[in-house]
C-alpha cells in the first residue's frame, strides 16, 4: 500500500512538473508574439 502511494505521489509531482514547462513555453511564445506586434507598430 506504501507503495501505491509513492507511485501516485511521483506520478502527480511529474504531472505538475510538465505543466510548469508548458506554461513557460507558452509565455515565452507570447512574449515573442508581443515583441513582433511591437517591431510593426513602430513601423507605421
């Protein structure tokens, strides 16, 4: 039972672990995403 347990816990901490990855990824994108808005802003 011990067990069971620690395999869930390790399953949920890889879990969180791969959100927070994905989350940065997807602010890196928008950051990039906002920083060509601002290069054709300045343009015009």
């Amino acid at each position: 039972m011990n067990r069971f347990f620690t395999v869930i816990a390790a399953m949920f901490a890889l879990l969180a672990l791969q959100a927070c990855n994905t989350v940065e990824g997807l602010g890196k994108d928008i950051t990039k995403a906002g920083e060509k808005i601002e290069e054709v802003a300045k343009k015009k």
